[in-house]
C-alpha cells in the first residue's frame, strides 16, 4: 500500500462520526416523514450498492431520533432535514459509541484480534437485553445492523424474534448491500428504502468530506466518473493502479468461460501480499460484473434459474474466499485462480 493510500484509508471516518449526507434526499425526506407522522415503521430495510451513503444515513436518522424524541414537537414538525448540530450531546455520544440509546450490530475482532467473517448469534442476542433494559432519554432506542448480510444464520434468526415482537419506542435500521438476499421473513418485517448510486459531482463532495480531499483534484473527478455512484469505490480507486486492476479484472471477466492462465499469474501479482486496496479493487470489479449477470438474467428468470443459483452460489464462495484472505493475510494469488475458476464453471 502506497503512504497515500495507507494515508486515506486512516482518514476516513466511520459512519457514526459522518455529519454530512450527498445526495439520497428522498430517502431522508421518506424517514423523516414517516417519523413526523408518529407511526413511523419500527424497522427499515436500507439497501443499495456497498458505499453509497446507507450507514451515513441510518446514523443520521438515529441522531435525530435520540435527540427529537417527540415526533410531534415543532422542532421535528418543522425540520427540513436529518441534521443535527454536530456539536450536540446526542452527536458527540453516538460519534463516541457512548449512547445509551442506541445499540449497533457489526463484525468485530474475536478473542485473538482477527475480525470476525460474520456476526455472531451471541452479539444479535444483545438487542434482547438492550430493548429490555430502561428506556434512554425520552424513551427511544435504536439498533443498527451494518451490514444485515452478514449475520449468520443463527444470528438472523435471533433478530427476527425482536422483529416480530418489537418493544415501544423502537427502531431497527438494517443496512444491506444486497437486500434481496436478506432472510424473507425479516424483509416482510420492514419497509424498505432502496438508495441509489450517487451521482458524480455527489460522489465527489462525499469522498472530498470524507477523506480530506482536494474536490477540484482531477484524479478524484476520474475516480468518481469511474466509481458507478460508490464513494467507497472513488477512494479505493483513487491510487491510479486499482482503477488499472480493475480495469484488467474487467478484460479476464469478460473472457469467460475462458481463462489465461499466465494473465491471472500477472493479476495475482498485481493484488501484491498485504495491499487491502488492491484486494478490494479486485473484489469490487468482481461483485459488479456478477451483479450485472444477475440483473440481466433476472427478466428470463424462469428460463435461467439455474445460472442464477450457479452465479449466487459462487458468490457466496467468493465472499468468503476474500474475507478468509483479508482477515490472515493469506497469499492473493491462490484466490485470484480460484476466483476465475468457479467462475468459469459458473458460466459454461
């Protein structure tokens, strides 16, 4: 990893600490409507591409909420927006994880310090005691999951319970990348608010925010054309050589069901032992091309139901190849070949 890149990755700030929202004004405009109105959904299912902005907004809502405890007071009846002064009590805690009202469910480090592939049934169980504990200030809770995909199944199946029974004054916002893989007895159990790509000079203003960057610098414009409304993607892009891997990525996938041997050697070497943004440049031009399959197969469905399952399943593996090589540090290239190999199976 280059010093700017390494320099990047340590200055974006999570989510919680993310006062500003670009773009997605009609979602916002949808929570606060629904929250003015005092019968708000106790449970929205947030979906879209990864880093458009989902978790940005399901923190900005849970700040409102803690801090407009009455939906019916002026000052919620009049805002225009989610925003909260970033100084407020309510903001400074939240940014801190220091809220007691409100509860987040992500992967974390297990016992040795290596982060966890999926989260665990034991951590879904926390909302139990956290909806049964006494109400926060003025009564509300929220709990957000980021991301709903990766609960384990035991672990969806514990949120569900909540779900189905939920207490007074409660909020879930379930963040997904891929919402339609989420377990259908929880989507039935939440509205759902489908966010879209950010558009360019959006995604620029967000990574320029975020990041500490110069939103005039021309590599970032690149960055952000080349993005498909993803934040995340610009800045993982931005290093020059992943927008290259990805366009390489680009060139094998589209060979498929053939396979060059000696060309996955080179992209093997490309991803480098330990460069994370190489691996998900690498991942991220993965996850699109399947999206893209799917989505077009998904008109014929009926005629192409097995190469939806084949191109789903093989995903899954993926997924679980890239965390595995992420999380110990394994050798890039072995994934790389596996990789193109299920793949082209996958497609013949």
């Amino acid at each position: 990893m280059s010093p700017r890149q390494a320099e990047r990755e340590t200055a974006i700030p999570h989510p919680r600490e993310t006062s500003l929202l670009f773009g997605h004004r009609e979602a916002e405009t949808a929570l606060l409507a629904a929250y003015r109105s005092g019968r708000i959904p106790h449970a929205w299912l947030i979906g879209g591409p990864q880093g458009i902005g989902k978790a940005t907004l399901a923190y900005r809502m849970a700040r409102f909420v803690l801090s407009n405890g009455q939906p019916l007071a002026p000052s919620v009846q009049q805002a225009q927006t989610l925003a909260i002064d970033p100084d407020n009590a309510v903001a400074r805690h939240v940014a801190a994880s220091s809220h007691g009202g409100l509860l987040k469910l992500e992967r974390t480090a297990n016992d040795r310090g290596v982060m966890r592939t999926v989260i665990t049934v034991d951590e879904t169980r926390e909302t139990i005691g956290f909806f049964g504990s006494t109400a926060a200030a003025e009564g509300w809770r929220v709990c957000i999951v980021d991301t709903v995909d990766e609960l384990n199944p035991n672990a969806a199946n514990a949120l569900l319970k909540i779900l189905e029974e939920p207490p007074q004054q409660s909020l879930f916002l379930l963040v997904s990348h891929a919402p339609a893989r989420v377990l259908a007895t929880i989507q039935s159990r939440c509205r759902k608010l489908r966010l879209r790509p950010l558009g360019t000079d959006d995604v620029i203003g967000a990574a320029a925010s975020t990041a500490d960057l110069d939103p005039n610098d021309p590599a970032l414009r690149e960055a952000a054309e080349a993005s498909e409304g993803s934040v995340a993607r610009a800045l993982t892009l931005l290093g020059g050589d992943a927008l290259k891997l990805q366009q390489r990525t680009a060139a094998l996938l589209a060979r498929l069901p053939q396979v060059d041997p000696r060309e996955l050697h080179t992209l093997g070497d490309s991803l480098g032992t330990s460069d994370r943004v190489a691996l998900a440049a690498f991942i991220d031009g993965i996850d699109r091309w399947i999206a893209e399959r799917l989505h077009s197969d998904e008109a014929n469905a009926n005629q192409n139901l097995p190469r939806l399952a084949r191109l789903a399943e093989v995903w899954e593996k993926i997924v679980r190849a890239a965390r595995d090589t992420e999380t110990y540090n394994l050798e890039r290239k072995p994934l790389v070949f596996s990789v193109f190999g299920w793949l082209a199976d996958a497609t013949r």
